[in-house]
C-alpha cells in the first residue's frame, strides 16, 4: 500500500470544507515527509 494514495484518499473523502485548508497545509506536510523518507530509504 502507497501511504501517498492512502493520504490522498483520506483528505478526498473529508467532508468539512473549513477542516480542508488546515488538512491541505497537513497532507502537504505529510506528503513532503513521505516523499523525503521514500528517498532517504
């Protein structure tokens, strides 16, 4: 399982549109550390 795609659909299937700018800044920040670990590893 990609944990990018899981993110991805966590944030797609969130219904609350004032939850979604804080979540985009978060998945944001998840995404990055994700990509840099893959990289890393």
């Amino acid at each position: 399982m990609d944990p990018r795609l899981e993110v991805k659909r966590l944030f797609k299937v969130t219904p609350n549109k004032a939850f979604k700018t804080d979540s985009q800044r978060l998945a944001f920040s998840a995404y990055f550390g994700v990509s840099v670990y893959v990289t890393m590893v």
